[in-house]
C-alpha cells in the first residue's frame, strides 16, 4: 500500500506527490564491564531503550550508531557487528521507522545525555521486562547471538 499525499508546488502551483516512507533508524548494543548500556528515556515514548535515534541525512547507519551511542551515554564505541534490521510497522509508537542494529563495545562510565535522562550498565541476566519499542525483541535475538543461536554480520561486511 504506497500512501502519499499532494501539496502544491510554490513554484508552478502544480501537484507534487510526497510520499509517507519509513524512518531509518539505529539502535546499539553497546557491551561493556560484562553488560550492556540502557538509557532511561527523556522523552515519549518514556522507559528504558537501547541507545539509537535518527539517521541524519547525508550520514550512513555506521556513523549515526557512533553519533547517537555518543550524544546518548558520552561513550565512544567501536562498533563490531551489525545483528540486524527491524521493520515491523508499530515498532515505534510515533511513527513507522526501521531500525538497523549494531553490537559495539566501549569502556568507561556511561553518563545520559541528549534524549537520554541516565545511562546504565545493565547485567544480561537482569535486563527489564518492559523495555520501550521493540528492543525486547532485539535483546532476545542478541541474547541468541550470544549463545552462537544466531549470527551476525561484521560491521564492513562484504559477503
């Protein structure tokens, strides 16, 4: 189903088709001292979430995970796989979005920043219940990954 809507161009005053497309995304798992980092959201929708955001334009999904890992927890990562993508249509409450994932490590003391009011480090066998979007969903296939249940790309890739 392609759903667009007209406006009218200033120019001409003909119809110019804009279309509704997904959002791209990325979230991070970022491991560090034996767990990951959660942040406690800022903004709607509220709770704890991986660390991600928005990719800007003009910048690949590769630096929008490190841009976002950084403006969220102050940590510069490194990143290593990419564990995959997620496009279910109500993912994100707000809007529908895709969101590409990466598995990244870094060291030092997380600190909330940005969209983030706090930044944890969180213990694999203590993760929340109730975690914002669909990254409870995206902590189970890591948790796989982890267990060699599921595989994962290198970040740079070229198979």
């Amino acid at each position: 189903m392609t759903t667009y809507r007209f406006i009218k161009c200033p120019g001409c005053g003909k119809g110019i088709r804009i279309y509704a497309n997904p959002i791209p995304t990325v979230d991070i798992i970022i491991e560090i001292n034996r767990g990951i980092v959660l942040i406690n959201r800022k903004n709607p929708p509220y709770g704890w979430a991986l660390p991600g955001g928005f990719v800007d334009y003009g910048e690949s999904l590769e630096e929008a995970a490190v841009r976002e890992a950084m403006e969220e927890t102050t940590l510069s990562v490194n990143l290593s796989h990419q564990l995959g993508t997620y496009s279910a249509p109500q993912r994100d409450p707000r809007q529908h979005s895709i969101s590409t994932v990466f598995i990244a490590s870094a060291s030092g003391s997380p600190r909330g920043n940005d969209d983030a009011q706090e930044a944890v480090i969180v213990s694999l066998d203590r993760l929340p219940k109730d975690l914002a979007f669909d990254h409870g969903k995206i902590l189970e296939d890591y948790l796989a990954f982890k267990k060699g249940e599921r595989s994962a790309c290198p970040v740079n890739c070229t198979d």
